[in-house]
C-alpha cells in the first residue's frame, strides 16, 4: 500500500515506521527542516524504545523516506495519515491549528481519490472540520477514517506492533477492508478491529486515556490517606490488583503522570464539557489530584531541608516523565526541580536520555552528569522521579559512601524500606509507614 505521514513526531515518525516494517510503501513528511534532515542522516529526532532500527532497516529497504514536499507525498499516497501535534491551548483546549493545515495541504495536492486517516488525538467533532477543510480545497472524492492511537511513549513500537485493539471511525465497509489490509501484519485477530462512527472513534481515545489517569490519581490519593493512618499503600495495591473487576495496571503511586498524552487529553476532555454544558467534575478532580501530587512530593524534600536550601545539594535521578522516553512534557520532575532551584538548591541531575530536553526546560542553572552516580558525590540527598530500570538495582553501598547525608527521597516507590535501613539509607517514600509522622505533622499545622 502506498501510505503518507504527515508529522514525524511521536505519532507520525512511530506510525510510519512501523507500517513500512508491514510492507507498506511509506512516505513521512514534516514542514520542520532539521527533523527531515537529521532522519534523511539516519537519525531521529526523538528517542523512542527500538525506533532507530526500525526506521534504518526500512530506509535501507527503499520502503520508508522522508520529505518536506507535501505535494509529492499527497500525489504518491492513496492512504493519508494525519499524525501531527494538538497541543494544549491556554485555555485547556486542544490547538487544531496543525491538524487543519494538514487538511488544506491535503485538499490542495489531491489529484484524484485519497483516504483521509487522523491518527492524531483530536477533540470529538474535529472529523467535520477536516472534512470540511479538505472539501473546500478540491472536487476529488475521498473518504475520512479516525484512527486514534493507543501508544504508550517508551513502548511505542511494541504497542503499534502488537495493539490490544484497533479502531476504525469510518460510515464506508469497503474503507474498513483498506484498513484491514494496512493493519494485516500487526493484528491477526480480526475481533480487534472495532468499527464505529468518527465521532464515537474520537471520543474513545478520550475516554481511555481518562481512564488510566483516573487511575494514577486514585492510587496517589490513597496512598495520601495511608500515610496518615499507618497503612502500606504497596499492600494495598497487591489487594486491590488481585480483584479481577479491577487489575494491577497504573495502580502505582508516585509523583503523578505527566506527557504528552495524559496531561492534555484530560484537559481537553475538560474543555469539551465545558464547551457543550456538561461539566466533567471526575476529569476535573483527577486533573487537581495530579497537579497537587507533584507539589506534595517537592514540598516534602524542601520541608526535610528547611525554609532555606542555599546551601543544600540535591541529587535527582530521572527528568522525563517516564522510563524510556526522553520527553520531558509535564514532567513531574521538572516542575519539581524548579522549585528546588527557586529556593535557592543546587541540582545535580542524571538521565539516560532527557538531560537535554530538560536544561532547554530549567536552563543553565540545572547541572547534568554522564554517569548516575556522579551526581551523588557530596549531596544531601538524592532524589528520584523517573523509573529507569537502572535505577533499580543500584549499589547502596557506593551510594551511602559517595552522598553527604544518606538521605533518599522516592517518587516512584522503587526501593524496600528493609534494604534500604539494613545500608543505613534514611527512605522516604509515598504511601508508606516510614512517612505517616510527616503526613501527620503537614495535618497538625
């Protein structure tokens, strides 16, 4: 199948790759120069669980490229994907300003019949506005497909690979059967295929990714409440995970979710209620949970040190919102570290792929290491906010030596607390025992 990209972005760079690795002919094109020019030099511009190999093995099999050249792309491609950004609006809103260019471009360079996919996350409704844009710009016929993703950053590829299900927001069966057959290589089980209406095919992706960060925040929530009643919230997790009506699946506290996707979906879905007269009070709670999550968390470490941090050193490991990834986007800790910063802590910071993303978020006042526990040597304590795997099994005993004050602060509950006291480690995590006195001495002020 001849396949176009517009968008070589998390959505759109993911996609195309990965449709050329099922054996479609696929062109990737972005208005952005230097994103083109570093994927024509055999890089990529965002980092990405086994993309690199992918794309590279595709370039080499003349089934993927890249361009800047729109009209080449529309002219080449009878499938048009849409896989650009919609990002937040001051309002809370999704910003189609992208998606809506792409729709004109599209109309513009159509020579003939063309299927129309937007795979970008797009308030429900937008299905009409892309059509609408597209009809104003040509006769030709076509028909329009939402196709929402469901990749998780991190774990993109394998998600796109192997997909729990994939929706076609379609009134056409004979688009449905193109689809399939695009689709052919990564699902053999057609019960996956769900064919609905566009608007129902937008307001799925909504719906889930609400969801899942309902989830987050319920978790972080109780593991608040267990904090101030001496209970384990890793216990009560396993509980709760064990109830088949439930599952173990992000039901893990930490310092809140942050991305691309989580953060700006339940805003926008906010904004979608608002916009309509019905207020969306659940989406609204977890949105407050989260912010205030992150703030808690800060506020612990800067109350550990004081009023004044001037002359405290803080060791952090992990700036992107999550492992594998190098996306900084509504980071937890980011937003963290600029507080530090703000009273006056010196940073230093390690991570495996977002320390560049992250100085162009906190500038030069940020200092980044190449190695995790260069960070530590002379710190008052360290701080973790990301789940690298390599943060997991590290050597205590090194650590304890190399950091000023054996002091850790963990946003993601990576550690027991029994390892932790049997290397001398002072441990403070969420919704654990060992942190119920200064959840009860916040309540007392």
């Amino acid at each position: 199948m001849q396949v176009g990209i517009a968008g070589v972005g998390y959505v759109g760079l993911v996609a195309g790759a990965c449709l050329a690795d099922g054996g479609n002919n696929v062109i990737c094109m972005d208005t952005d120069e230097s994103k083109i020019k570093t994927l024509k030099e055999g890089g990529i511009p965002i980092y990405e669980s086994g993309l690199l190999e992918i794309v590279k093995r595709n370039v080499k099999a003349g089934r993927l490229s890249f361009t800047t050249d729109w009209a080449r792309t529309v002219k080449k491609s009878l499938v048009l994907f849409i896989g650009v950004g919609t990002p937040p609006a001051p309002d809370g809103s999704a910003d189609l300003s992208a998606i809506m260019n792409v729709a004109e471009g599209i109309g513009r360079h159509m020579d003939g019949y063309r299927i129309v996919v937007t795979k970008s996350t797009v308030p429900v409704g937008t299905h009409k506005k892309v059509i609408a844009a597209i009809e104003a710009q040509t006769e030709h016929p076509f028909d329009y497909v939402s196709n929402p993703e469901f990749l998780k950053e991190g774990a993109a590829v394998e998600d796109f690979m192997r997909p729990d299900r994939v929706i076609f927001g379609t009134t056409n069966p004979a688009v449905v059967e193109i689809m399939k057959e695009i689709y052919a290589p990564f699902m053999r089980r057609v019960e996956r295929f769900l064919v609905m209406d566009p608007a129902s095919a937008e307001m799925s992706k909504y719906a889930a990714n609400a969801m899942l960060a309902t989830r987050i925040s319920f978790i972080n929530e109780m593991a608040g409440l267990c904090e101030r009643f001496d209970a384990d919230v890793e216990s009560v997790r396993r509980a709760m995970g064990s109830d088949s009506r439930i599952g173990p699946d992000f039901l893990y506290p930490g310092v809140g979710y942050g991305g691309s996707c989580f953060p700006k979906d339940v805003r926008a879905l906010i904004s979608m209620g608002e916009e309509v007269g019905h207020p969306l009070s659940i989406a609204q709670a977890v949105h407050n949970v989260n912010q205030r999550q992150r703030v808690i968390f800060a506020e612990r470490v800067l109350d550990y040190f004081g009023d004044d941090c001037k002359d405290t050193t803080l060791a952090v490991w992990g700036l992107a919102f999550k492992a594998r990834t190098d996306d900084v986007r509504e980071s937890p800790a980011i937003d963290a570290v600029r507080m530090f910063m703000e009273k006056g802590a010196t940073v230093r910071a390690f991570d495996p792929e977002a320390m560049e993303n992250a100085r162009t978020e906190l500038g030069g006042a940020l200092q980044t290491f190449d190695d995790c526990y260069q960070p530590l040597e002379g710190a008052d304590a360290l701080v973790v906010f990301t789940d690298w795997p390599e943060f997991r099994m590290p050597n205590f005993e090194r650590m304890t030596q190399l950091l000023n004050k054996p002091v850790i602060f963990d946003g993601r509950n990576l550690y027991d607390p029994a390892v932790m006291k049997k290397h001398g480690l002072e441990y403070h995590c969420i919704g654990r025992s060992n942190v119920a006195q200064w959840a009860r001495r916040k309540t007392d002020r």
